[in-house]
C-alpha cells in the first residue's frame, strides 16, 4: 500500500521534470519554416472499447524539419530534435490568447503560422498572424538537444 501512495506521489514529480522549455523568436521560426515541403503523415492510436482495444490511423500533413534552433533557459543557443510530443505555444500580442499546434504540423502560409491543435481531429487547424506574435515558447518531452556551435 506505501507503495501505491509513493508511486501515486513520485509520478506527477517525475513527468513534470521530462519537460523541457525552449524559446526561439519569430524571425528564427519563419526563418527555418521558408520553404518547408509538406508531406503526408500518419498517426496511430487505439481506442478501447470493453471488449478489445481498436486501432485507428489518422493522416495529416506533417514538415520535414529534423532539429530546431533556438534558446534554452540559460539563454544559449541549442538544437531540439523534436519528437512526435513536441508542441509550440504562440501568445497573441492582441489578445495575449495562447495558439497551440504541435510542431511537426506547423508550416508558414502567406503571412500566418498555421497547425494542428490535434492529430487526432484533423479539422482542428489553429492559425496565427505573424506580425501578431508576442512570444513563442516550445515545450518538449525528452527530447535530445545538442549545443549550437559556431563555426
């Protein structure tokens, strides 16, 4: 039972500390969305139901981009190798709304940021002016970083 209470306690500890936070500045982001090919990807999750567990595949338009320059809390330039868990929080300068997507969705249309808010719901598209972004911050599950070195 001490156990249980210990796991139950240590659990939330533990995921909470597997999150990283990164912040990269529009410019950065537009800069490494230009010219990003969009490609067909798929996602699978099971749906339970009380006899057996289902599989459903969803399909979504997924980017190609392998790392992401940006800066870490101490400030320092690193690249993130995003993983499927990967998301991007874009605050509105006039709304001060937050815009989630998550990051292997998002590409640059025109003079937006656009995304997925979920793989799941694939009409669920969320959208963001450039000129109206405030801050963006990338949150990441254990993902691997390596520090930016200049040449």
């Amino acid at each position: 039972m001490k156990l249980k209470i210990l796991i139950f306690l240590l659990f939330p500890i533990i995921f909470i500390g597997c999150i990283s936070y990164y912040g990269i500045s529009t410019e950065e982001l537009t800069r490494q969305l230009k010219g990003q090919s969009k490609t067909e990807a798929s996602n699978t999750f099971q749906v339970f139901t009380p006899t057996t567990p289902i599989p459903i595949t969803t399909k979504y338009l997924a980017n190609k981009i392998e790392k992401i320059l940006c800066r870490n809390s101490d400030g320092e330039l690193v690249y993130v190798y995003p993983n499927q868990n990967t998301q991007l929080e874009f605050t509105s300068k006039s709304t001060h709304d937050v815009v989630t997507m998550y990051f292997d969705t998002v590409f640059l249309e025109g003079t937006k940021i656009v995304g997925l808010r979920s793989r799941i719901i694939t009409s669920m598209t969320r959208e963001i002016e450039i000129s109206d972004i405030e801050k963006i911050e990338i949150y990441t599950e254990m993902s691997k970083t390596e520090k930016f070195q200049e040449n």
